[in-house]
C-alpha cells in the first residue's frame, strides 16, 4: 500500500469512493486542526468495507496540547461499511484527534498486513464569530484551512467545507428582511 496516495485529506473531500489510508499496523492517530473554534454538535465516521476500527477514541482540544477525551468505543462490530455516529459536545474545540485500535481486517486473507480507511470524516457545529466570540450558525465557514496530522506525514489541505444548513439559515433571513423593508 502506497500511503501517499491516500492521505488524511482524502478524509474530507466530499468523496466517499476513496479516503485516507493509514500505515500498516494495529493502532494509528490522525489530527484535525479545524483552524478556529468549534462548537462541535455531531460527528460521523464513514469507514470503508471492512477496514473499520474494532475501538477508537476521540479527544478534543482547544490549544493542541491539552486533550480532553470525548468519546471511547471498545469491541465494534465489524461490518462492511460501517459508519459511527457520534454526538457532540458543547466545549470549545479546534483540534479531535482519532485514536484507531485493532483494524477489522486484521488476518483477513485479501490483505498482507492490517490497516484502517476512513472514508469520510463530517463534523458538523457551530463556529465561532470572530466578532464578540460567539458561536453562530449550523455548520463551518467556507474557505476554512483544515490541517491533518497522522503519526506519518503532516501536511496542509485548503478546502471548502459546504455550509448547506448556514446558507439556508442566511438565505431566510435575507428574505425576512426583504419583506419586512416592503
């Protein structure tokens, strides 16, 4: 397996068909620096077949250095596509970090060694205003730079991240203040 061809960024691109791989082993750790403050309110893991995680823990953290563990998951069910839905929190997060234990596929046949693949990552919450510090909206802003660290390779990936239920939320006050001008 060539690592380098599926990257930590391939966790949050919109595209289910191929996501981040990690090196060949029993435990792996990937970091998600979402570059400002969060307010996390769900977070879905998509797994692809059965690369899956047989225990994983999520931490968050406001600076990087201090870890808070915020969910724990031990003795999963293995499954072909499997996907943890997890809920959120309501302190203020920047980093989560993923610590993968004891992949599904470990002594499968198809493989030589064992590995996890993460899909797709969706972290939906609030984000914080940079104006008084308030947490505003449903989602992320656009245009925000997400850094991914794995215990292998570090690297910086500029994405958009969609906003769907924020630009809803926009589009309806827009049109509240439309009628009420009328």
């Amino acid at each position: 397996m060539d690592e380098a061809s599926y990257p930590p960024s391939l966790m949050i691109d919109n595209n289910f068909q191929f996501g981040w791989q990690s090196a060949t082993g029993a435990s792996s750790t990937v970091t998600l620096d979402t570059q400002r403050s969060h307010i996390v309110s769900t977070l879905s893991l998509h797994w692809n077949l059965i690369r899956a995680a047989r225990s994983f823990t999520v931490l968050r953290s406001i600076d990087g250095v201090e870890w808070v563990i915020v969910h724990h998951s031990t003795a999963l069910t293995c499954s072909t596509g499997r996907v943890d839905d997890l809920n959120g929190w309501s302190e203020p997060t920047r980093y989560i970090r993923f610590v993968f234990d004891d992949p599904c596929n470990t002594g499968s046949s198809d493989e030589d060694s064992p590995f996890f693949e993460m899909l797709q990552v969706t972290v939906t919450g609030r984000i914080e205003d940079t104006y008084g510090g308030a947490y505003v909206g449903n989602g992320s802003n656009t245009n925000t730079t997400v850094m991914f660290e794995d215990s292998f390779q570090n690297f910086q990936n500029f994405c958009q991240i969609p906003i769907l239920i924020y630009s809803i939320f926009l589009i309806y006050q827009f049109l509240l203040v439309s009628i009420v001008r009328r």
